[in-house]
C-alpha cells in the first residue's frame, strides 16, 4: 500500500543549507557506469519491493532514469547518498550507465541528503518514513536520536522558542507540522514488532492503531483480518470480541434460568410440567439440599 506524499516547494540544498545548490543543474549531471556505483552506507532505506523495483524497471527501459542520482566520491570509486531504488531498477532494465550528480559531502551530508530524498518517494514505508524524520528532528535539535525522541514529545506541551522554530523550518517544507509528527506518529516506534512489520508491509496507521490497542496475543489475528480488506469499524468490533469474550452460559445456568421464569413454567402443558416435576425429582442431592 502505498500512500501520497505533498510535493516539497524547496530542494534538499535549501534544507540542509550547507549542501552544494540545486542537484538538478543540468550541466551537474554527468554519467557513470552501473558497475563503478555501490549502495551508500548512510541509505535509511530498509526495504525495497519486488513489485514496486520491477514497474520502475519497466518505465526506465521505455523512458530511461528521468532523474539522476546523487553520488559521492570514495575510496575505489562512487557511493549512492540518494537514488538507489533507481540505481538497482536500471539493473533489471539493463542498462550499463546511469546519470548522475557528483557531490563532495561528509558522512552528515550524505545522511541528511539520504534522508530527505527517501521522504519524497512515494513508496516509502512508514515505518521508514517515522525514522527519517526522527533522525531529520534530532539534527535540528542536536540531540541524539533517543533524546530527541523524548525532546519532542516534551517540547509539545512547550511554548515556542529556538527549538521549534529548528524543527518548524525543517518539517514545513515535508507538508507536516512537527508536533503533529509527535504526536500521532512518533508512538509507533514502542509498538511490538509484529505491528511494525505489518507496517513496513504496507498497513494502514488507522488500521495498525486498533490492532496495537488489542491484547498482544490477538495482534496477528488481527493483523491477518486487516490484510484481509477488514475496515477500520470491522477490525475494531473483532478487538472487541477478542478483548472481552463472552462465555456462552452453561448448561445448568440455562436450565437454572429456565426453571426461575414464572412465564416459562405457566406456560407448560399438563403433561410437560409432570415430566419436568419427575426430572426435578431425580435431581443429585446437593441440589435438593440447597
């Protein structure tokens, strides 16, 4: 499954602000062998589908690499800092040379530029999605990931000041406010993993929040019946089932019942009340005795 994204009005440069210009310069474009590139180290990406790599294989065989990658030089030749899901499509399209845009950018550069460039692919996961951001917030604030997880969660029920102005110039240009990020999402990452992984597979926040809030035991039942096409409502009322079962009354409390309603008893004919009189007399002694 996969979700829209808002296009972004300003490039990666402009956020990170200490990065080269405009990557998409064409007189920056140059082009590079497929076999001379390898996957960055900084890729945040975790996940790349079959499905999704074989359509851009697909269209990059009829239209080519329509956007270049960003690469870095090192030690024995370039490494991907963004377009790698591009990069291992041109394999299976099979090309030989893919354009790209050489920048010189330290371990943080790259990360950041990573980073922002898997943000607007409209594939990503969530999962995926909620540690890019975290990582992007944590940078702001100059926080290590934890820290900055808890910071966020805090400076929501702050007043504004230095921090969320960072945070505001850094998740504005995403299309999302930073305490709406802390707030309704920024929770998944404490979520058993059964959940994530659903995530990473494509379920549905709405859907994944009505599981969590079940028993753990039930998750992959629930899970199961969501992949299924379960709605929001559907999912809920099974949670509740599962929840709080109720056990079917037992053969004596049904007779119990029965035997305590006046209606029911009038209600017999001559001949049903003689046989119900001489079951009652060949009831076990604890139950003649109480």
């Amino acid at each position: 499954m996969t979700r829209p994204r808002p296009r972004r009005q300003r490039t990666v440069a402009g956020l990170l602000g200490d990065l080269p210009s405009d990557l998409s310069r064409p007189d920056a474009v140059t082009v590079l062998a497929v076999a001379d590139l390898r996957p960055g180290s900084a890729q945040p990406r975790r996940s790349f589908a079959d499905a999704g790599l074989a359509s851009l294989a697909a269209s990059i065989r009829q239209q080519g690499v329509l956007q270049p990658l960003l690469v870095r030089p090192v030690d024995g030749g370039h490494e991907i800092v963004a377009g790698e899901r591009r990069w291992r499509a041109a394999q299976l399209a099979g090309l030989d040379e893919v354009p790209v845009v050489v920048r010189s950018l330290d371990d943080r550069e790259a990360r950041m530029a990573a980073l922002l460039e898997n943000l607007q692919r409209e594939d990503l996961n969530l999962i995926d999605e909620v540690d890019a951001k975290l990582e992007l917030a944590a940078a702001a604030l100059g926080l290590p990931r934890d820290d900055a997880r808890r910071r966020l969660i805090r400076l929501t029920k702050e007043e504004a000041g230095e921090q969320t102005a960072a945070l505001d110039a850094v998740f504005g240009p995403m299309g999302e406010s930073w305490s709406s990020f802390a707030k309704n999402k920024l929770r998944i990452l404490g979520w058993p993993e059964v959940v994530l992984e659903a995530l990473r597979g494509g379920l549905a926040l709405t859907l994944a929040s009505v599981v969590v809030g079940a028993p753990e035991a039930h998750h992959v039942r629930l899970i199961d019946l969501a992949r299924q096409g379960a709605s929001r409502s559907e999912l809920q009322a099974e949670a509740r089932r599962l929840s709080d079962p109720s056990p079917a009354p037992s053969a004596a409390a049904q007779v119990a019942r029965k035997l305590g309603s006046r209606r029911f008893l009038n209600d017999l004919k001559p001949d049903e009340r003689r046989a119900v009189d001489r079951w009652l007399a060949r009831m076990p002694e604890v139950l003649k005795d109480r």
